[in-house]
C-alpha cells in the first residue's frame, strides 16, 4: 500500500520517500520524503540515542525543529540498547498558543 505524501511546504504530490533503514537498498537512518518541486525534506521518523532524548527533552507533543522546519514529537519507540525511533510530524502553525506551551514557554 502506497501512501501519497503532500509536501506542507508547497502542497505538491510530487514527492520522493525514502524509508529508513540499515540494511538492504538504503543505508538511511532516518525516514523521510522530499519534495521534487520545491526540493523541501521533510523528516517522518528519526533515530535518536537515549542521551539525545534526554538532552533534547523529546516526549510526544512536544515541538521540535529538524533541518530548519518546526516539527510535534507523535511517538518515542524504545527500539535498541541505545537507539529510539522519534515519530515526528510537521507543525502547521509553529506560533500557536499551543505550541508555545508544549515548548514550556509562558
């Protein structure tokens, strides 16, 4: 089952996944799609060590920034000795209230 992936850049369906892994035909340790029409990375799941976790306070909600765009933390899976997978997904308003809050600013 494909699923088509909508750049929130652009809006183009023109994209490119490239889906994580270690072994096999890539060598990618995080997952992610790039747009062909405005060439924007957006990031689906990336790898992080229980120190960078920690250090970065990742925790489901909260707002992170991968690669210069502003990014809601979905999921942390526990998934090896020192590794966790981080379900991200793009934020669509990085100044909302919300956000503000989720970042622990008042």
């Amino acid at each position: 089952m494909s699923v088509e992936r909508q750049c929130p850049q652009c809006g183009s369906s023109d994209t490119a996944h490239v889906q994580r892994g270690l072994a096999g035909a890539t060598d990618e340790r995080d997952q992610f799609f790039a747009c062909n029409s405005c060439g924007r990375v957006t990031y689906e799941i990336v790898s992080r060590t229980q120190r960078e976790i920690r250090v970065g306070r990742l925790e489901p909600g909260r707002a992170v920034r991968l690669g210069g765009s502003d990014y809601i933390v979905s999921r942390v899976l526990k998934v090896g000795l020192n590794e966790s997978l981080v379900y991200v997904k793009p934020n669509p308003d990085p100044d909302s209230a919300l956000t503000r809050l989720r970042q622990g600013h008042r």
